[in-house]
C-alpha cells in the first residue's frame, strides 16, 4: 500500500499543491516554517481522520479561507483508492473512499495504517499516563475496531460512576446496590480492555527490544512494562478494597483508567534519567515497534513519516535508522529535514535512491527525479 | 433581530424559548396568533394555563391525568396484576398504540444517569417497590430504552424487586418487523441470537 498522489487546498499554509509520489522514500525540505510538517499532517489526515498535532479541526483550514480538502490516491491492494477530506466552516467534516462519504469515520480508520515519528512525541515520555495510554490505544484500535467501542463505554460507566460518588458525598444518600450496579458494568467492559492490552503488550514488548537493540547497537539497556494493578488482582476485587476510598475521594480510584507504561533507561526512569537523544532512540523504538506490530497484524506495510528525525541523534545512530528503514520490512517513507545537502548525503553513503521535493513558503513545489 | 414592539418582542422571547423552536420560527408563530380572531388566541392561552395548573399525576402509577387516578388504572377491564414500567407518558402512548396490551403501568419519570444529576430517589421507583409489595401484582414488564442508563434502571429496579413474589420480565430487543436481516447492526444481530426463542412461542394468538 503507497500514497501515489497528494493534493492540497488552503490546508495549514499551504494554498494549492499537487504532488506525485515514490513508493519508496522521498523526503521534503526546506527552511523553518515552509510547510513541511503540514504535508506530513495532511497524509496522517488521510489515514487518520485527523490531525497529528493539533486536535481542532477547524484550525486546519488556511487563515483567510473558508475551508480546506486534502485528496489522495492510494494504491491498495492492487486497486487505485481516492480518499477525500474536507472542512468548510461552521460544518461537518466530509471523509470521502472513491467519492462515497463514510457513516462512520471508524470504518476508516485501520484501512490506511500510518506511523508517524515525530518530535512532539517527547510527550510519551514527559507527560502523564494518558499520553501513554493513548499511545497504545491508538495502536490497538487501528487492529480491532471493537476495541474502541469497549473504551468509550467504559469512560461512560466510569464519568457515571464518579458522578454518583460525587452524589453521594454531597447528598449523604448512599445507595449500595447503585454502586454495585456500576461496579458490575466497570468490571466487565474493564476486564476485557485489560485483557486485549496485556495480549498486545507480550507482542509488543519483545518488538520493542529487538528494535531498541538494533539502534543504539546494544550500547544501552532499557526496560518496556505494563503496569495495571488488574495484574495483581482481578477488577472486581480491586473495586471492593477500594469502596472507602473511592467514596472518600468522590472518584474510582482503581481501574484500567490508571494503567501506565513503564519506561527505563539502565533500570532507571527514563524520563528523569535518559538523556535527549536517548529519550528519543526510545521513542523511535516504540514508534518502530508499532510499525511492525501493524505489519504484522495488516499484512502489508504501514505509511512510516519521520518528521525532522535526525534532530538530536548522532551520525552513528542516524545512519543505522535509515539503513534500516530503506530495507525491504519497510514500505513508502517520508522524511522531512531543513537541509537537502544532509539528506541527500545519507542516502549516497547507504546507496539508497531518494526523491527530494523543495518546499518554500508552503505553495511552491518542486521535484527531482529519483537519484 | 430588531422589533418595532415590546409586546412583538417578548412573545417571540417566549416561544423560542420552547424545544426546536428558533427565532424566526417564533415570530411566524405570533404573527400568526396576531392574525387570528381574539376570541382564538384567548382560547390558546386559556387551554396553556389550565394545562400548567390542572393538571394531575395519577397516584397511582404518575401518569400524566386529569384525576387523582388516571383512566388506565381505574378502568374496569384491565388487569391489574400485569404492570408494565416505562420511562414517561410518551412510552405509555406507544405501547397502548399497538392494541396489544391490556395491564397496567408504572411511570418512572426518567431512567438513572448520575451524569445527568438523576439518581434513583428521583424517580417513581420507591412507590413501585410499595406497589409490588401490596402483593395484587404479580409480573412487572420492564419496557426502557436499549441504552446504557435504560439497562442501569433495569438492572437497578431487577434488584429491588428480586426477593419479593413477583414474575419480573423485559421486553425483547431484536429484529424489527420488515427488517433484512443483513442490514441490521452487529450488536442488535449478536444479540438476537443469543437470546433467541423457541418458534412455537412466536406462533402468536
């Protein structure tokens, strides 16, 4: 599966372009602020549904326009697939596969599996355990679409339950068999959420570490877990021994809503102890593990962007991604760099050929043949 | 908008207050009432009042009515040992719609969504546990919505009920009259089958 044409109106700051692509690598470059992330996004919308970075939509659209599309031919399985997104403002966002607007922008995604490696994924890292959460929910839900439905009924028993804590604090009104009742509900969608992330987490793992090992060349040792307290005792247990706390604190305090991920660096914490560029050797491992875990669950390979990459990784380490990446697990990549001499100086010295488009200024696009 | 009338004005305010009501469709709405005889419009704004101040919940099952009982559970031909429980007055219309139903009901006024601020001691569920426990009924039908907080209310009122003498029973979910089989939903599909009948049953009288 690659993009082999991508087409752009008023997205982010760039008015109009129109690019054909290689199945292979091809990279954008440019000065800060040319817009080369944005055609990053604008691939992630395709896959996605949504933006990478930035959760409204709205803010998509170029300032001064009334809305923008983003268009893009697939080739899938063979067949040619076009995939249409566009906002107008004030509406709703319209998703079209060949001309035909989705029900459900669910059904879309995992259609088109994408990773995106990017800078601002420090956040895994530095901030709290929802971003980790969502790390490994947005990799689940691209595999079983049943997932996510399971997840948003859970936060619905779980927002339900708070509120009645809440009630009952405020009211003095405790009704037990109410509880029960949403203990009952939280127990059987939890159970099943935590069942579907350990299974993935035993796949995951050991993914995680043969990728680990292979970019920083075993020089460092780092540690991946899954940390649920349903590990050590089961949901409706936990649920109990937690009643007097939960009715004191007005919340549930145990669940798979507090799940986390560990991250070590030589056993330590590596958000306190790892230093940049081994933080982001860590986050390129998950990222790349999740590639492999889409192939593996797909079939056939997953869009790879690596936006501004290179940024803190040594010459060494550099090289090693980029040999391994232009290998044959992988599909169609995208890089973006601020230097096309540095780009097309990896890529001669692992004799790889690489399709360089100059962004400047968003609109304006030019491109060499493959070298 | 701007209106050439205070009294335009705050009668447009009042009924865009009203659900589904915007403002344009309030001021067609007075202009309307402004071009019909007085004696009409006067007749309108009597039947609104006298509906806000005479109206009565029926005591016994919170039915909206004109009594103290409404016309459901004082009629003489109903079975009275049957009571069908519902969210409002708008789910007893429906079911006595379909002709098929001669019990009769409970109203609870919503269903159970703490989210929403609606806990059980704000719906009609104490006076039905003291309708059961009367002892003349002797099945309760749960008749709520397939949602979240319908099967929450169910499940809740399941097991207030549970140890006392009475038959407890859920309308069934599934397949709808007319419906292809193949363009029903997964979950509504999965379900039918795990909780299908037996056909004699079906074989209605």
């Amino acid at each position: 599966m690659y993009l082999r044409k991508l087409s752009l109106l008023n997205f982010k700051n760039c008015a109009e372009a129109e690019i054909t692509l290689s199945p292979t690598v091809n990279a954008f470059t440019g000065d800060n602020g040319a817009g080369k992330t944005n055609l990053l996004d604008a691939i992630h919308y395709l896959a996605l549904c949504k933006s990478y970075f930035n959760p409204v939509d709205t803010q998509q659209i170029m300032q001064g326009t009334e809305f923008f599309m983003v268009q893009g031919i697939f080739e899938r399985a063979e067949k040619e697939e076009q995939i249409s997104c566009s906002l107008k403002k004030n509406q709703k966002k319209q998703f079209k596969r060949n001309k035909k607007e989705y029900e459900r922008l669910a059904d879309h995604i995992g259609l088109f599996p994408l990773v995106m490696i990017s800078p601002y994924d420090t956040s895994i890292i530095m901030e709290g355990s929802e971003e980790r959460r969502r790390f490994i929910d947005t990799i689940i839900s691209q595999t079983d679409n049943r997932y996510l439905d399971g997840l948003i009924l859970y936060n619905k028993v779980l927002a339900n339950r708070n509120s009645l804590l809440k009630q009952i604090s405020e009211t003095g009104r405790y009704d037990p068999s109410l509880l029960e009742i949403y203990d009952d509900q939280l127990v059987e969608t939890g159970q099943r959420i935590f069942g579907k992330r350990k299974k993935f987490m035993e796949t995951f793992g050991p993914v995680f570490r043969k990728h680990y090992e292979y970019i920083t060349g075993k020089a460092e040792d780092a540690g991946l877990t899954y940390d649920s307290a349903l590990l050590h005792e089961d949901f409706a247990g936990l649920l109990k021994r937690s009643a007097e706390r939960d009715r004191a604190l007005e919340r549930t305090t145990a669940g798979i809503h507090r799940d986390d991920l560990t991250f070590l660096i030589h056993g330590m914490p590596m958000k306190k102890f790892g230093s940049q560029g081994q933080q982001k050797s860590f986050l390129i491992a998950l990222k790349l593990a999740q590639y492999s875990y889409l192939l593996d669950q797909k079939g056939f390979k997953p869009l790879l962007l690596l936006d501004d990459i290179f940024d803190k990784l040594d010459d060494k380490r550099t090289r090693k991604l980029m040999q391994m990446v232009s290998a044959d697990d992988f599909g169609q990549i995208f890089i973006t760099d601020t230097s096309r001499q540095r780009i097309e100086r990896i890529f001669d010295e692992i004799n790889v050929p690489v399709t360089v488009f100059d962004i400047a200024a968003g609109s304006c696009i030019s491109h060499d043949e493959p070298r | 908008m701007n209106f050439s009338s205070r009294l335009l004005e705050s009668a447009v305010d009042e009924f865009a207050r009203l659900p589904g009501v915007g403002r344009k469709t309030a001021l067609r709405l007075v202009l309307h009432l402004l071009n019909r005889p007085e004696a009409e419009v006067e007749r309108f704004s009597l039947s609104m009042t006298s509906l806000r101040s005479g109206i009565r919940f029926c005591k016994v099952c919170h039915n909206i009515s004109d009594q103290l009982v409404c016309g459901i559970c004082t009629a003489t031909r109903r079975d009275r040992s049957l009571v069908c429980i519902v969210e409002d007055i708008r789910d007893v219309m429906a079911i006595e719609n379909t002709n098929q139903y001669q019990g009769v009901y409970h109203v609870l006024g919503g269903v159970i969504s703490p989210m929403d601020g609606i806990g059980p001691s704000d719906l009609n569920i104490a006076t039905l546990v003291e309708r059961v426990q009367a002892g003349e009924i002797k099945e309760v039908i749960l008749a709520l919505s397939a949602t979240m907080e319908g099967d929450t209310t169910i499940f809740y009122i399941y097991k207030k009920l549970k140890d006392l003498p009475v038959r407890i029973s859920a309308i069934a979910r599934g397949i709808a009259f007319g419906g292809e089989l193949e363009y029903v939903d997964e979950i509504t599909l999965g379900r039918s089958i795990a909780t299908r009948v037996p056909y004699e049953s079906t074989l209605m009288k």
